[in-house]
C-alpha cells in the first residue's frame, strides 16, 4: 500500500500533526489523485474533536479536495491521467437502493461511506484531503471545469454543494425570495448561488459586520438578528430560508419570517434539540426541513453551474503548519469564508 504525507489528529483534543497514511493500491475502477488543495470544514473540526461520536486515531481530515488525476485503473472510463477533478464528502455507496438509483447516493439506505472518519470497503478507516494523495472509486469523483481554479473549487465540494442541493429541490429563481440565515463558509456560498439562480436574496447574520461583503455577493438586503425588530419588520417575508449556522436558534422566530407555503431548510448542524411549535408551522401552512449534500450528479451540475456563472468560494490558502491555528481561527468565526490548504507544503 502507497504511504503518503499527510496532516491527522492523533486524540481528540491534541493538535494535528504531520504524519504519513497508507493508501489502498488503485484498484480496476479507482483513481488516485494529487491533491492540490483541501478546504477545512467546520465539520472537520467537529469530527476530530469527537463532537459527533467516538474516532479513530490517527484521524486525517478533509471533504473539499481538489486535484489531478496521476493513475486510474484499467476499467476507468470517466477520468484520465491529467484531469482536473474533485472529491467531496462521500467515497463510496451501496449502488444498489432506490435512493442510490436515483442519484441521491448521499441518501444512500445503508449508508453512504465517508470521505474520512468511516469504514472503507476493504475494512480500514477512510483518510481525507489533508494528504498529498487519496485513491477514489470513479463513480465518487467528479470532473473540475477549466473555469474554476482549483484553490477555489475545493470548497465547492461541500460548502457549494450544501447550498446549491437545497436552492435546487425548493425552487429558488426569479420571484422567490429567499433568505440566508450566516454568512460563513456555507452562507456566503448560499448568497452566490441563489443570487445567481435569480432569487431575491436577504441576509440574516447576528450583526451587520459582514453587511458589505454580503451585498457585493449578491443579496439586495441584509439585516441583523441580533436586532429583535428584525422579526416583526421581515414577518412572513420568505418563500424559501437556509439556515447555515451550527448554533442553536429560535426555530419559531425564524418559522414567523416565512410567507404562506413557505419552507426553512436547516443544512447547519447543531448539537442541540430544536424545539418546534405547532402553530409555527400550522399558522401558514410553513415547513420545516432539513438537508445535506447532495448526490455526485448534482455535485457535477453544481461545479458546472458555478463556471457557468465564475462562481468560487472565497478563501484564504494556508500552509500545513497553519492548520490548527485555522481550526480557532474557524471556531471564533474569523475567516473570510473558507480556509484553504495548499498540499504542497505538506
């Protein structure tokens, strides 16, 4: 098996730290990819930090990877030797249920595997884009359009994809208005997208910090929630919100700003129970949903949407050696919007 250079976490409350981690020889349908760039996801920090469960250590990170193609097996009909390609959240799925069928392999019923922290097929533990290297199933890679430079692309493969997958399913377009709760990593990409889709697009952040760079991405207006007369002022206004935030809010009040028929979409994850009143939906006839990624054909109509339109996320490149001082950095919200790690120095 390859070894690689990689960055892991060894516990889950030490730093990450340089190491090497061994790769699966490519198999008939595999494709091994250098990687050129690796987005740092609040859920990477989520994961090592065993937030959401117990892990496995040494623990490389990383879903938003973005590189090219070096080798593919003798099957491989999708992607050759000097491809410019990407791998988000998921390496691998049943193939087989309905969902899988469908093209909405991250609904997959038994389960779809993890780009990092899940049993891979041959029983090890799957490692992500903090490496120089990752070996991948054809069918779980997708194509980079020349449009998009890679440092940019890279958090497309999550952070793009989470947004773009719910705007999509629910209609967003001309006549609707849609509302992004956060402008962090997700919700700054959530403003690109729906401004470009031809919504009319409304920010909602704690503060008004962030109100110009909201704009200039493309929403027409932008209010603080911190500012209790938010609520009453926007009252019924939205047919579709995207709540991208990982903190606990007051579902209801948000239900409130919902117009008849409308839907609230959560696509943040956080830890806490949200409470949910009946007449916050009823009173409206309002929906509460949640979403995740989505499925690889989606994931390429993104990628494609986004050259089509010179969408990238917005990124600040970092060397390996600053990674956890990316990880406070993330936590105290203090980045514009996504950091970038540039492989080759690791």
């Amino acid at each position: 098996m390859p070894t690689v250079k990689a960055y892991a976490a060894t516990s889950p409350t030490g730093p990450l730290t340089p190491t090497t981690i061994e790769r699966r020889d490519p198999g008939p349908n595999d494709v091994l990819i250098d990687i050129k760039f690796a987005g740092i996801c609040h859920s990477d920090i989520h994961t090592v930090r065993g937030d959401w469960g117990p892990q496995s250590y040494p623990l490389a990170p990383g879903h938003e990877i973005a590189g090219i193609v070096t080798a593919v097996g003798h099957a491989v009909t999708r992607h050759a030797v000097g491809d410019r390609v990407g791998v988000g959240c998921m390496v691998n799925s049943c193939g087989e249920c309905i969902h899988c069928r469908a093209g909405e392999e991250q609904y997959c019923l038994a389960g779809h595997t993890g780009t990092y922290g899940a049993t891979d097929r041959d029983g090890t533990i799957t490692q992500g884009g903090y490496s120089t290297h990752i070996v991948v199933s054809e069918n779980f890679v997708v194509s980079i359009p020349d449009g998009l430079a890679l440092d940019v692309a890279a958090p497309l493969l999550c952070a793009g994809i989470t947004t773009y997958s719910p705007l999509r399913h629910w209609g967003a377009g001309p006549g609707k208005k849609v509302a992004v709760v956060g402008m962090g990593g997700l919700g700054h990409m959530g403003v690109k997208l729906a401004a470009a889709m031809g919504a009319e697009v409304t920010v909602l952040s704690q503060t008004l910090n962030k109100r110009d760079d909201g704009l200039s991405l493309g929403a027409q207006r932008y209010f603080a929630t911190g500012d209790p007369e938010t609520f009453t002022r926007l009252a019924g206004s939205f047919d579709l919100i995207i709540s991208t935030i990982s903190a606990a809010v007051d579902i209801n009040a948000y239900l409130k700003l919902l117009s008849l028929n409308g839907t609230l979409v959560l696509v943040g994850a956080p830890p806490e129970a949200l409470p949910v009143q009946a007449f916050s939906l009823s009173m409206g006839r309002r929906s509460f949903a949640g979403s995740t990624i989505g499925g690889i054909r989606e994931t390429q109509d993104m990628l494609n949407f986004c050259a089509e339109h010179g969408l990238g996320a917005d990124i600040e490149v970092i060397s390996a050696g600053q990674i956890n001082e990316a990880y406070e950095r993330v936590l105290a919200s203090d980045v514009r919007y996504r950091f970038v790690i540039d492989t080759a120095t690791l």
